[in-house]
C-alpha cells in the first residue's frame, strides 16, 4: 500500500490562519509548511531583498519540534509552525541584529526581545531577519549592510519602510505573518506600498522590551500580515501587560481572537459602523492624484445601509510640529551616544534627526508636550462622534527605488524626508491606534492603502471594521507576478 499524501500547500492563496488549521488538524506537518516558505525565500529572495540572516536548519528543527508534541499540545499553539522574520530592529537570539547600521553588521542577538518571545511561546518559527533602513529612519528600506529591499509590485519602486522588508517578504509570499515597529508610520506605509496589512497599536497594547527609551510616546511595535484576520490573530500573541514596559495593560484577547475566527462578510458589535472621510485634512498637506483616485472609489465602494460616511476630521493644527519635536528628541535619546563615538559611520539622516534633537529647547519641548495632549483628545472625543476616521495611508504610491524619497507631490514641494510622511505621523501623535487596508491598485499597478483609524485602546473594534472594509474591498489576494531573471544591483546609488 502506498503512503498517504498529503495536500501541496498554495502559498499565493494561503492565509496563516489556513496554515495553522493544516498545523493543527494533522493535514500537513509544521516542517511541511517551513520547508515551503524557506523554498519560496530561496526563489524570491535574491530579486527583492526583503530578508538576511536565514537560518534553515534552526527553523526545520524547530518546525520538526513542533510536530513532534502531543496533538493536544500542537492544538494549544495558535501559531503552530509559521515561520516570521523578526524586523532588524529588534533582538532575536542567535540572529544578527545590525539594525542596517555598518557599526552594527556582524553584531549577533543574545537575548529575545518580548516581541519575539511571545511569537515563540505561540509557536512561530523565526527563521531569518527582514531588512530596514539604517535605524529605522526613513520609509524607504536600504542601507549599507544588506542594500535595497525592493517592491515586489513593482521591483523598480519602494517598498516602504521602516518595515519595508516584513512587507515585501509578505506580499512575496515569503513569509504569512511578520512584525514591525512604527514611529511615524513605519507598519502602515509598507503596508500600504505592499499591499498587505499593518496595524500600529496603541501606545502599550504590545510591550516593549529591551526599550532604552521606555517612556518615549512616539514609537509601537506591532503586526502585519497578508489579512486583517491574521493580523488579528498574530496581535492576540503580541499583547499583554508587562512589568518590563511601564505603559503596558492587560489586554482582551478573547475580542480579538473573535476577529481572527470570523467569517466572510459576518458582522461583529454594531452592524451599523459611522465613519468620517478626509483625504487631506482640509488641505493641510499635499495627496497624489494616484492615490486620491484609489481612495475615492474605495470609500464610495464602501458607503452602503450598514457603512454611513460623512467628510470630516479632527482638528490637528499642531501634531504636524508636535511629531518633529518629540521625534527629535527621541532621535538625540536613542542614537545620540552613538553618534559620539561613530558619526563617521552614520548616515547623515541619522546625523539630521540627532542635530534636530539637539537644537530643541525647553519651551519647543513644553509645547510639543502640549500639542500631542491636545491631540489625543481632539481625537478622543472626534471618536466619540463616529466609529472610524478613514484616510489614505500614505501621500503617494510606491516611488522610484533609486531616491531616498519623494521631492514634491504633484508639483507641491517636499521640505525634508519627513514631510511627504506628514499624514501617518500626524495620526502617530494621537496615539490611536491604526491599520492600513489593502483596497486597490493605480492605473501603474502600484499597490494603495487605506488607513483607518480607532478609538484608543480599542483595537478589537478596529480590527473588526477592518474585516469589514477587506471583505467588500480588499485586494490582498492580489499576487504580484515578480521576475526572478531580471540581475538587479542590491546597492544601486539612492541620490
């Protein structure tokens, strides 16, 4: 009798929560879903760049001791056997951990950061690194050490950042979950140029340790992934109160793991959800006509007898200076010792944002304090008066590879690098929490996302209106067709 055989795993239609039900119901073994991923890195790698540091023959063994426990021990791992690449910003044991910083290149992890422990202890299997600028500074992902992640749309074009390689690993296929961190929109802008989900929590729904910065506002670590029922899933691993970090809370897991077991087109809570729409905040910052196009027909796609939308938002007038000021000075906390001993080796956005720290003075300080409480609250109670705010994610689509970032938008000048970034920032100072959607395409191909944006501390809710927006409109099975002949340089000159 010959052996029984078991179902070739889809990569290009498979969900995590599709692997993990395999996992869990014996149809096909934890090694059976890695070895496919690490075949799939191993064909789409070298074209985009997304991931370093692979390491097989820990992901097999562990994949293989999985498979090795009990059924009922198998069965308690909501993450049974996905591999993820842990963002190079944080520390994962035995992994480099370079943070795309030549200082830092052959520097190699000897501890977990709590992020990766509990995607362990769920029972993902880490299996390389995903690339990011030098840092993290900047949402186009290159650096010295490991070179341009592209985007797998379109392998000419950007794939975000700071978590541009978790993205782009993602939308390959490489990987079904990953995680991220977001500053100033570093989950929600890859997500958007990838079309692929990316969450940016609130402040302390996911812990954050080691953190040399713990009581810093601006930055989360959080999740992406291909759908917002995975997403939601991986976020019930990530969340938790910690007395390491001394924002974090306990946090309902049953609500969100209600999100990631839903159905297709079923309704959570409310059936009826009120949303507000603004593209620009009434012109308070430029939004490519691509872009525009894509978000229009999505929130008219969407408007419906159970999805009432009204052109509004909250007042924001000060986030925009707010964000710089209090990035800055993060910028000076975290990398300024650095810089006293290796500026030499740092890129000058990185000398920038330590300058920019360093120039502030108190009373810039006491203002930016100021102006992100207003923020908060201008959104708190904004949110009182709806369920969701929608936005763009970002300004503009993917943009060419070969510069840093987008000069002008339409004709509109850009003042920095962060300027064009303006409005995931802005949301940043809120401290709500935010996802970007996949929702389309522009007439080049180029994925668009939409941001939408909920009540603090509520991301059950958001998640479970995201589900929404993505069983109308979403694009995310949308499978880039990438070509593995074309030689690409992995260093091209970025001017």
């Amino acid at each position: 009798m010959s052996a029984p055989t078991t179902p070739d795993i889809n990569l290009d239609d498979s969900t995590a929560l599709g692997l993990v039900a395999g996992v869990h119901r014996g149809e096909f073994t934890a090694v059976r879903v890695v070895t496919s991923h690490l075949e799939r890195i191993a064909a789409a790698n070298p074209s985009i760049n997304a991931l370093l540091d692979v390491h097989p023959e820990a992901a097999l063994a562990e994949a293989q001791r999985i498979d090795e426990l009990s059924l009922n021990e198998r069965q308690s791992l909501p993450l049974a056997g996905l591999p993820v690449a842990v963002k190079d910003l944080i520390p994962a044991a035995g992994f480099r951990h370079t943070q795309g910083s030549p200082i830092f290149a052959n520097r190699v992890a000897t501890r977990d950061h709590i992020l990766v422990e509990r995607m362990k202890r769920a029972g993902a299997v880490v299996v390389a690194k995903s690339n990011t600028p030098e840092f993290g500074l900047g949402s186009h992902t290159f650096n010295e050490v490991t070179g341009l992640t592209r985007n797998p749309y379109s392998l000419d074009h950007s794939a975000g950042g700071s978590s541009g390689g978790a993205a782009a690993a993602l939308a390959s296929r490489m990987l079904p979950i990953a995680d991220g961190s977001d500053t100033g929109g570093s989950l929600r802008n890859p997500a958007s140029f990838c079309n692929v989900v990316g969450l940016r929590p609130s402040l302390g729904t996911v812990p954050n340790s080691p953190n040399g910065f713990a009581y810093g506002t601006l930055s989360v670590k959080g999740p992406m992934a291909r759908t917002v029922r995975d997403t939601a899933r991986l976020l019930a691993n990530m969340v938790g109160f910690s007395p390491a970090d001394p924002f974090s809370y306990t946090v309902d897991t049953a609500a969100l793991e209600e999100v990631a077991t839903s159905t297709l087109g079923s309704t959570l809570g409310e059936p009826m959800i009120t949303a507000a729409y603004s593209l620009d905040f009434s012109g308070m910052f430029p939004v490519a006509d691509s872009v525009r196009s894509v978000v229009e027909a999505a929130v008219a796609e969407l408007s419906s007898a159970d999805f009432e939308i009204k052109r509004a938002h909250p007042l924001l007038p000060e986030a925009k200076e707010a964000f710089r000021t209090l990035r800055g000075l993060q910028m000076l906390a975290s990398l300024g010792p650095i810089a006293d001993d290796h500026s030499d080796r740092m890129k000058d956005d990185a000398l920038w944002n330590i300058e920019a720290g360093r120039r502030v003075t108190g009373q810039e300080a006491s203002a930016a304090l100021t102006a992100q409480s207003q923020s908060w609250s201008a959104m708190a109670d904004f949110l009182r008066t709806v369920d969701v705010l929608i936005t763009p994610t970002v300004q503009v689509p993917p943009f060419d590879a070969r510069i840093r970032y987008p000069r002008e938008i339409d004709g509109t000048l850009m003042s920095d690098y962060l300027d064009w970034m303006t409005l995931p920032s802005i949301i940043t100072t809120t401290n709500h929490p935010a996802i970007s959607v996949p929702v389309g395409f522009t007439d080049m191909g180029l994925p668009v996302g939409i941001q939408l944006v909920g009540r603090f501390r509520d991301e059950a809710r958001l998640l479970e209106i995201a589900k929404r927006v993505e069983d109308r409109i979403g694009s995310w099975n949308s499978v880039p067709d990438i070509n593995r002949t074309r030689p690409l340089d992995q260093y091209p000159d970025i001017r």
